[in-house]
C-alpha cells in the first residue's frame, strides 16, 4: 500500500477529537450552533483573536466557507479578484460564479496578492456601469503554492482595500500551517485588525470537518446567520463543529499539529535539497513543490502517492507535497530514504 502525500485530510480526525466527540454523545444540547461547545469554541477563537466585536460562524468545509461569505458580501454586480493560483478560480467548480460574481484571476510569481495586482484589474474596468464593480480581495494564508504573507504585507493589502473600498477576505484552510511556519510573523490578532473576515480551517488540521469564519468587520455581520441556512450550512447538529473546535483551541492543539506537519514537510525539503533539487517556490509550510525529472517522479510513484503539480518542460515537473498531522517520523524516514536513491 502506497503513502500518499497528496492530501493533509487522508487520515480521519485527531484521537482527542474523537474522544470529545464520544464522550459528548449521549449530552443533549441546543441545535443550530446554539450548543455549549460552539458557545465555548466561539468564545475561545474571539479570545485568542482579541477582539470581542467579531462574530464567528461554524461551517462544515472550506468551499462551503467561501462561497457563503463571497456571496453574502457581494451584491450581484460585484466581483472577486484573487490569484490565478486561489482555489476559488481554480478548484470550486466555478461555486464562486455559480452565485453570480465574477473572479479575476491575477498571475502571480508567488501566489500572493499584492496592491499593484489588484490596481491593474480596477485600472480596466472603469466602463460602469456596463462592467463590473470590483469589490472584494480573497487570499489564502498559506496560499495554494505553500507561501505565506508577511505582517508588512497583510498590513499594505488592508490599507489599500480599506483607501479603495474592497472587502479583505482570507482563506485559512491551512491557516494554522501559515501561523506556524518558521519565517511567519503574523498572529491570530493581526488577522482581526487587518481582515475583515478570515478563517480557521479544521478540516486540515486535525478535524473531521470544519472552519470557523470569523468576521471582523461589523458592517457584514448582520443576517449573516440567513445566508448560513439557505446554503445548508446551518447544521442542525451543530455541536460536531464545536465539540472539535473547542477541543483543538482549548489548549495549544490546532498549533502544535499544524507546527508538527510544517517540521515534517521541512524534513522532506531538506532531502530534497540535498539531493539537488530546485523547487516551484520556496515554503516553510507543509507544502512543498520539488522540481524533479520524469525518472524521478516515475520512481518515487512506486512507493508514494503525490500529485504531478505544473509541468517545467519536457524533462521535468514540479510535483506537490503534502504533509499532515498525522504524518509520522517513521514514513519521512523511510521518504527521505527513497529520495536520496532517486
């Protein structure tokens, strides 16, 4: 049977997970998210985040997050912009569209918006009313390519959507990874100054499903809680969210499995590296994208399973790896092992 590191949501949830979840499971509680431990996990997050005016919200999947919050933001004649690489231009099956807005996708080297990206798609759309109006700047923190904002960068890219009256949306799907990674100097507070909404992905960090969207800005908090139900997210057993939510932030939990996942795809890099390998983008998160000849990937594939990310040229690929909190010491052993005879 092969290892896959294709995915950082292979294995199920992490064991302290399950056993809230079944030590909770005969309680009966509130449904809706009304439940004690969505009270206590929502607590929790604006606790950490150090802003009791935000508002959180449990939802069951990183998709289902993005696509109510755009949608919800947005009126029908605004758009999106985001990099080419974000996954809502290029992995929601169009879930963005499908509501009735427009996502510009900006190339970037890095996966990182930066203002000029942003100016560069206002600058050609200033036919209104018969194009659409620009309203909201989605990142993702890690991006998709496994790089991460700075607090100078985040800082920048607020100021200037605050000056030109856009929307700030995060996507933290992997936010714990970003958060942890050697080279980041952001905190969890930053993103409650310098959003005005974001997420705290679970699914990919130790739950069996969830994030928590956190908004920030007041002006987008009412009715959000409509939007929730008439998309389905509204879950009427909303304590399975909570439950893990609570028991991921009630000690250092989310951190330190999202810290180990990050150490172990480190290990893998410094293999690779080794060996002399050139890689897509340089990461500390759990993500990372070596640049190898079709003989080494053709090798490695027998053992381990992984995704062929971006062809180089006819020679070579870049392929994507993915670590995850249950990512042991024995399989990067045996990983590192494989790479060096490659």
């Amino acid at each position: 049977m092969k290892y896959s590191f294709k995915n950082d949501y292979s294995e199920g949830g992490h064991p302290r997970i399950l056993k809230a979840l079944t030590d909770s499971n005969l309680q009966q509680h509130d449904g809706y998210g009304l439940d004690d431990y969505c009270l206590n996990a929502e607590r929790l997050i604006l606790e950490k985040i150090k802003n009791p005016n935000s508002k959180v919200h449990f939802v069951s999947g990183g998709t289902q997050a993005n696509l109510i919050v755009i949608s919800a933001f947005l009126r029908p004649h605004e758009s999106v912009v985001s990099a080419s690489t974000g996954h809502i231009f290029t992995n929601e099956s169009g879930a963005i569209e499908a509501t009735g807005h427009k996502v510009h996708g900006v190339e970037t080297e890095d996966g990182k918006l930066r203002p000029e990206n942003i100016q560069k798609v206002i600058d050609v759309h200033q036919n209104k009313p018969h194009q659409v109006k620009q309203k909201m700047v989605y990142i993702s923190n890690s991006t998709e390519i496994g790089t991460i904002y700075s607090k100078k960068e985040l800082k920048e890219l607020y100021h200037y959507c605050q000056e030109k009256d856009l929307i700030l949306f995060m996507d933290g799907a992997r936010l714990g990874h970003a958060l942890t990674a050697e080279t980041n100097d952001l905190a969890l507070e930053d993103l409650a100054k310098y959003t005005d909404a974001f997420y705290l992905g679970g699914t990919k960090n130790g739950a069996l499903i969830g994030e928590a969207i956190v908004i920030n800005n007041e002006n987008l908090q009412e009715e959000f809680g409509f939007h929730l139900k008439q998309k389905g997210a509204m879950l009427a057993k909303g304590r399975i969210l909570g439950v893990q939510f609570q028991e991921l932030l009630k000690d250092n939990l989310y951190f330190d499995l999202a810290d180990h996942a990050n150490k172990q795809a480190m290990k893998i890099k410094k293999a690779f590296k080794d060996k002399g390998c050139d890689f897509l983008s340089e990461t500390f998160t759990n993500q990372i994208f070596p640049i190898l000849s079709q003989n080494q990937i053709e090798k490695l594939s027998e053992n381990f399973d992984f995704y062929v990310w971006k062809k180089i040229d006819d020679e070579k690929a870049a392929i994507r790896l993915i670590t995850s909190w249950a990512t042991n010491d024995d399989v990067v052993d045996y990983f590192t092992k494989e790479i060096a005879g490659i």
